[in-house]
C-alpha cells in the first residue's frame, strides 16, 4: 500500500467523503503529487492537515489527525 493511501485510510475516521479531496488539497500546497508521497512528507502534511481541519472541527479532534497522519 502507498503512502497516501494508508494517509487516506487513516483520515476517513475525522473527513469522511472529503478525505480524498482535503488530502489532495493539502499535497498540492506541499507541491508532492499524493501517489508520491513519502513518509518524509508526513510531518508537513500533518502540520498542514491540522490547520485546515481546525476550521471545520475542533482543535482536539484536528489534533488527532495530525497525529494519525504523522503515525501513518
């Protein structure tokens, strides 16, 4: 399994349906196409992740997905 897949399967739990679309969002601002993501990318991904989701859920739950994407 990719990188960005096993990213994708551990946001479904906090986005839902968005997940893939949020995720891609955020690849493109870190300027890495999803299917080459490394784990190298994780800690950026997750800082970036965090940001964007405290707008539509709480800190502590953004906090939870930073942590399941940095762990992925």
């Amino acid at each position: 399994m990719s990188v960005y897949a096993d990213v994708v399967n551990v946001s479904k739990a906090f986005l839902g349906p968005a997940t893939e679309k949020f995720l891609e969002r955020q690849c493109r601002y870190l300027k890495v196409n999803p299917d080459a993501l490394t784990k190298a990318d994780l800690k950026q991904l997750a800082w970036l992740s965090k940001n964007a989701a405290g707008s539509i859920m709480d800190a502590a739950q953004a906090e939870k997905l930073a942590q399941k994407i940095e762990a992925a």
